[in-house]
C-alpha cells in the first residue's frame, strides 16, 4: 500500500502538514510519498492505492495552481480512494473547522468535481515574523476584524 501527498502551500504550514501526515503512515506501515503540486509535472499514479492532498488559503483564496491540478486530475482522483485537508486560520474558531461549516472548505468542494472520500478542516499557523511587510500588515488587519490575534513577534 502506497499513499501519494501533494500539497499548496504559501508559508510552508501545508507542507508540515504534509510530511508529519507522511511519518504517520509510515509508522503504520505504510509508505508515503510527498510533493508540491506547484512542483510536480504528472504523479506517477499506478505507483499509487491513495492519494491525500492538502492546500492552505491566502486571502480568500486557494492557490491557483492547486485548483489547477484539481481540474486537471479530477477524474484520476476520482478514481481511487482520496482525502482533501484545507489549511486556513479561520478554523482557529471551532465551529469553523469541518468541510461542512468552513466556508473555504464548502466552496471548493460544491465547485469542483473531485469528490474525496474524506475531508478535514486544519487551522492554519499564524507566524507573523516569517510574513513580508505587506502580508504582515493585511493578515493583521483581518485579524483585528474577525477576533484574532494581532501580535505580530
């Protein structure tokens, strides 16, 4: 058994997603393999039983490249076993942190048409250090206006 991660990631959260999901499996005996679908040319699929991919959000907004690949490979990813994990800090709030109340999450799904077999909501990290000026600033701001932190050490 051999499951595939891909991952969209802005700040390298989706990755630590990614790779910790991957020690996981491998402590239960199964192999797995991770990449970047900002990377990746085309995924080997016959080396594959299940695929797991996750993306985070940036202002609203799954990364281009993610929605993508998603288009490009739904009918293979609807052909075996799949799971999507969304990354966005609004699930720091618990009542936001299924693919059923997490407006993200309930978006891409309706619209696209891949239809993973399970789905799961992640809060995202909040490292303002490791952000530009400008993401610094606007994250911040939408911070302040929807309760969450604001203290950028």
């Amino acid at each position: 058994m051999k499951t595939l991660i891909l991952f969209s990631t802005r700040d390298g959260q989706t990755r630590e997603i990614a790779s910790y999901l991957a020690s996981e499996l491998k402590e239960l005996g199964i192999q797995a393999d991770v990449a970047n679908v900002h990377r990746i040319e085309e995924p080997q699929w016959e080396n594959y039983d299940r695929v797991v991919i996750g993306a985070s959000i940036r202002y609203g907004h799954y990364h281009s490249a993610f929605q993508e690949f998603v288009k490009k490979h739904a009918t293979r990813l609807n052909s075996m076993p799949s799971a999507f994990y969304s990354v966005n800090l609004v699930a720091r709030k618990p009542e936001k942190r299924t693919p059923q109340t997490n407006s993200y999450a309930r978006k891409f799904l309706m619209n696209s048409q891949w239809r993973p077999d399970r789905c799961a909501v992640i809060a995202g990290a909040l490292r303002y250090p490791r952000y530009r000026w400008y993401d610094r600033f606007m994250i911040k701001l939408i911070m302040k206006m929807s309760g969450g932190e604001t203290d950028t050490r």
